[in-house]
C-alpha cells in the first residue's frame, strides 16, 4: 500500500467507519437472529412468500454457506440465502431474507438504478482492482497516461458504489413495506427488522465513502505531481 498524508486524512476514517458498520451489523443480527418471529416463518418461506404476492414465479430460493452472504443473482435469476437466514424463523432472518426479495422484485420491475449497477458490474471488478494500482504506478513512473487511465477505470468503481446506495435503500424500503402489509411480522417485530436492516445499510455508505475519499485521494496526487 501507498502512504501518503492523503491516505491518512482521507482515507484511514473511512476505513475506520467501515469497521464499525461491520462491527453493527454482526452485532445487530446476531441479537435479532436469537428472536424468533411470532408467525414461525423462517427466511425461505418469507421470501417465497413475498415473491409469490408480488406475482414472481420464476425466482428459485436456494442456501448458500456463510453469514451475511445473502444476495439476488439477476442472471441466474436465484436469490441465495445464508444458512442462519434460510432456515431460521427470526426476525433478521426474515428481514433480510424480505430485502433480498426486495432486489428480486426491482428487477422483475426493471428498476432503473438496478439494471444500471447490473451493467457496470464488469467495469467495476476491472476499476477496483486495477483503477487504483495504475495510478500509483504512473504516479512513482512519471506516466501520466497511466495516471489518467487508472483514475478514470477506478472511478467507474465509484460510481457503482454510489448506484449502490439508492438500489439497497429501495430493496430495505420495500422489504419493510411488504413485511408489513403481508403481516408477516408485528409491529414490535418490524422494529427489529428494520434495526437489521438499517445496520447492512450502514456498512454500503461507508464502503461508498472509503470509495469516494480514495479516488480523491488519487485526484490529488496526480495534481500534486
């Protein structure tokens, strides 16, 4: 890694932040995971459930090994549940097993941030991986070029970050929203639910802001150059 007094004032509180997200929401699910929802429903049936009421008849709901490794696969059309989330009848398992759902029904509706983020995952991987690595080589080499071309991959990164953030806000927003006129969970319990949810969301912000002081951080030292 390159230091650098950028990477220390911009950059070190980012990740620090980002710590403390993750630190929240393992801690949050954890104590929503032990609370077992009054209708008994686990993950699976929540989001067949959801699915079902939103007329999606073509998303398979299947387990997936880890925790908080639970995602919607737009291409393979599958949302994947972690094994604390799939089989549990918890309110966080339920909560987040409604905003998977959520990301299945965006794209059953072609939400736009959605098929936006969709498109820029390729350039993103490249841009993440590489973006940041270019520029601090052309930056030790003298390259501009390299400089340039290296903050414009990695901002396409940043950029599918900053999309990321509407499209996991919708998802929470109406995960909640059909959890509630579906009566899945009480009122006390949607509480809880939204506690969970709203600990994932803080962990998409701060990745989003880690993302956005780095790039600046190359800005500066390529105009500092």
């Amino acid at each position: 890694m390159f230091f650098d007094e950028y990477f220390l004032i911009l950059v070190v509180p980012t990740l620090i932040l980002s710590m403390i997200a993750q630190v929240k929401v393992k801690s949050t699910f954890a104590k929503y995971s032990q609370v077992r929802c009054s209708r008994n429903i686990s993950g699976r049936d929540a989001a067949l459930l959801l699915l079902k009421a939103n007329s999606i008849n073509d998303v398979a709901v299947e387990a997936v090994r880890g925790t908080l490794s639970d995602h919607y696969d737009p291409g393979a059309k599958k949302l994947r549940l972690s094994e604390p989330v799939f089989a549990q009848p918890s309110i966080a398992a339920v909560g987040v097993a409604a905003h998977e759902a959520g990301h299945a029904i965006q794209h059953a509706r072609g939400y736009a941030p959605l098929v936006l983020r969709s498109t820029l995952v390729p350039v993103a991987n490249i841009g993440s991986s590489f973006g940041p690595w270019m520029a601090i080589a052309g930056l030790f080499f003298q390259f501009p070029l390299l400089i340039n071309l290296g903050i414009i991959l990695f901002g396409a990164a940043v950029v599918f970050y900053l999309i990321t953030l509407p499209v996991e806000f919708n998802a929470s927003a109406r995960a909640l929203a059909l959890l509630q006129s579906s009566n899945i969970l009480t009122k006390g319990e949607l509480e809880g639910a939204k506690k969970v949810l709203t600990a994932a969301a803080l962990t998409y912000v701060a990745s989003a802001l880690t993302a956005v002081m780095s790039l600046l951080r190359l800005i500066l030292l390529s105009r500092r150059r």
